[in-house]
C-alpha cells in the first residue's frame, strides 16, 4: 500500500497513542499504516520498513528509552515526529526524543501526544498539497470557533 505517513510503535501497548495519530490522519484523508517494529528488539525489520516505505514522514511512537525515533532517524533524511509515551519513566522518554544529537532531527510532541504529532505530519505534507492546507485552515477555524463558544456559555 502507498503510504503518506508511516506511524511506527515500539510496541502494541503503544496503539493508544499511536491510534490518537491515526484518528488524525484520516480525518484529512491522509494515507497511513500503523506497524510495531522495536528499535532494540527487531532494527533489521524497522531498517527496512523505513528504507521500503512510500511514506513522506515518519510518526515514532515509543516510551521507556523512547530510542525509536532516533533510530528512524538514523536511517532516513525524511521528517521524522517522535511522541514520547508515558509510564514510569516519563522524562526519560521525554529527553529521549528531543535530546537528539546535532544533525539527526527528530520533532518531539509531547507526551501522548499522538494527535499533534498527527496534525504536525498533515502540516509537512500541506507544504506541497493545497487540499490539506485548506483543511488545515478549516481545522483552525473550528478551534477558534469551540473556545469562543466556550467563553460566551462559561456563566450558564
């Protein structure tokens, strides 16, 4: 299948977060695969998931040492957007992910944040597609919209 977007899980105990970029995604009919591949356990497989993938931009979803990201990185010159997964180790995950050495970017959402890190790939991709850019627009629009609302029913 041809892909925009590959999001990527450490694990299945990531899909909740990794389901909230899905939601996103296909919200701006924005073609993705959700897959599990672990930087540790299986880097053969995730080495070349990435090097034969279509997708544009890559989405890391992963907690613990939240490597994931990084090692996505290492083996592409494509965007890549890491969301650090929350446990008992949140602020390892976190660093993990924004703490990359210069050269090898990963942008970091923050923690469980899958929706952002949806909304920030549909805006790589809006870079070169006017539809998703409208949408995006539209997107806004109805944000602006719901917390406007919300102010004017607050006292009721």
């Amino acid at each position: 299948m041809a892909v925009d977007v590959l999001v990527i899980l450490g694990s299945k105990s990531d899909a909740e977060v990794g389901k909230k970029a899905g939601s996103i995604l296909a919200e701006f009919g924005v073609e993705y695969e959700m897959v599990v591949a672990s930087a540790h356990r299986t880097p053969d497989l995730l080495r070349d998931m990435i090097r034969n993938t279509t997708a544009r931009v890559f989405i890391g979803v992963a907690g613990l040492s939240a490597a994931l990201p990084g090692t996505i990185a290492a083996h592409t010159t494509k965007p890549v957007i890491g969301v650090p997964v929350s446990g008992k180790l949140n602020l390892d995950a976190v660093l993990s992910v924004s703490q990359m050495p210069p050269g090898v970017p990963v942008a970091a959402v923050g923690l469980d944040r899958g929706e952002n890190a949806g909304i920030l790939a549909v805006e790589i991709l809006a870079l070169k597609d006017e539809r998703l850019a409208e949408k995006l627009k539209d997107h806004r629009d109805a944000m602006k919209k719901w917390v406007l609302e919300d102010s004017r029913t607050l006292g009721e």
